[in-house]
C-alpha cells in the first residue's frame, strides 16, 4: 500500500500464501500491492535487513525561497497555512510552484514551527475524581452597580462547586468574608448537593485562615466545621479561578 512501509510479517505472509496462490492473490492476503509482491520476489532480503534511506529522493522545490521569502512570512504572522503561502509564491513565481508541491511546503513549514516557531502555551489538566473536591470562593459584586429602589447594592457572592461534576451554588452576601458567610454558604452548598466532598478548598479566605496566627479563633472554628462534615481543608494561593473558570463569569449570569 502507498505511503505504508512493509514489514517482515507481511513479506513471510506473502511468501506463504505464494507457494498456493497466484502473485494477487497472495499479495491481497498480505496487504500489499502487486507491485510490491513482484519487488518481494526479486529480493531475497526482508524489509529490517535493508538499510534505511535518509537523503532526499529530489531537490527541495523551496530552496531558493525559503530563507528570503517563506521565512519572514512566517515570522511575520506564524499562524499563515502553507497552502496560502503556496498561493503567494504561485502569484510572485508563475508556474515554478505547482499544487503538487503543497505537501512538501506543508511539512516544512511544521517543522519551523516546531523549531523556531513561537512557543505554545502549556496546560497542565488537571484529572478530578467524583465526590474528591468541593470550593468555595467570594467575589465581590461591586462592579455590576446593581441598585435596589435607586440605592446601591453593596454585596458579594458565595461560591461553592464540586471539581468533577461542576454542580454550583451560590448566595448572596450581605457584607465581608466573614466565618458566618463561608459558614452558611458552605452548609447550605452540602446540604443541596446531597452530600460532601472528600476536601473543601480555599484560596486563604480570610474566613477561613489567618496567616499570622496559627490557632485563632476563626481557624478554629473553620477547622471544626470541615470536621463536622468529614472533610479536609486546603488551600490555594493562586485564587479558585485558576480551577476551574472565572467565578464572576457565573455570578453576573445569575444576577442578571
């Protein structure tokens, strides 16, 4: 088959089937074509034993082009196909670039982008398991000036969501982030969800921690909170957007 490097299994199935079939019939039981069938027979040598071809079988169509015209195109915008700067060279070069060369420019141009094409971003995802993670966050709804009868609304929302499953909840807070805002929000998230996640995550919410003390009184109470319900508390110091997707995003489509 074109394009498909033949392997000794299919060389000894052809010559098996060939001491009781004719050529295409053995070559179609081997998957491969008669034309390699009759190559098989004038060679004694299976397909490992043959040393490998690693130099051009033809002269590089973009040679002369290639540092002077297809480079700086792509520098210039490394998100160009290469069949449109196939279709800018046929415009500068009548006739000297037919379709036929497309795939060769295709492959050169892969390789310069993985060579010394701008650098990907690198995701890092993240595996969640069923009932593993629940977490909470606040954000701060000042920017969406809602009003209520022409007086300004200063609130922020409560945020809970399971990692896994990305069930929400959330509640409107009327003041800061207080243990008895993360408290309530926490219960009321449990207790619609039907159950509790193996950890509660936080971004160090002030409700919940207090980095210069080690056991104050809200420390405390949140850690005997997450005791109550069976969980373990962590922490994350980049903010739970990071996780799993803008908080705020959520909040304005419920406000609205």
């Amino acid at each position: 088959m074109s394009g498909t490097r033949i392997t000794d299994q299919q060389v000894r199935l052809y010559m098996s089937k060939r001491k009781h079939h004719s050529q295409e019939i053995a070559a179609a039981k081997a998957g491969i074509s008669v034309r390699s069938a009759r190559r098989i027979e004038r060679d004694a040598l299976l397909p490992s034993q043959k040393p490998r071809r690693y130099w051009r079988s033809r002269p590089d169509p973009f040679a002369d082009v290639w540092d002077t015209e297809v480079v700086p195109m792509l520098a210039n915008a490394p998100e160009l196909q290469a069949v449109t700067i196939l279709r800018k060279l046929q415009d500068d070069h009548p006739g000297e670039y037919p379709d036929s060369t497309r795939r060769t420019l295709e492959r050169r141009v892969r390789h310069w982008r993985a060579m010394s094409g701008p650098p990907k971003e690198v995701f890092f995802p993240q595996l969640h398991e069923p009932g593993a993670r629940g977490l909470s966050d606040f954000t701060d709804m000042a920017e969406l000036r809602v009003t209520i009868a022409g007086v300004s609304f200063e609130h922020r929302l409560y945020h809970f969501v399971l990692a896994f499953s990305r069930w929400e909840y959330a509640n409107v807070v009327e003041g800061g982030e207080s243990f008895e805002a993360l408290s309530m929000g926490l219960q009321n998230a449990l207790w619609q969800a039907g159950g509790c996640p193996r950890e509660h995550r936080t971004d160090s919410l002030s409700a919940a921690f207090r980095n210069l003390a080690d056991e104050d009184d809200f420390t405390v109470r949140y850690a005997a909170l997450l005791e109550h319900y069976g969980m373990t508390g962590t922490r994350n110091n980049r903010g739970l957007g990071h996780e799993y997707g803008a908080v705020k995003n959520m909040c304005c489509s419920i406000t609205n």
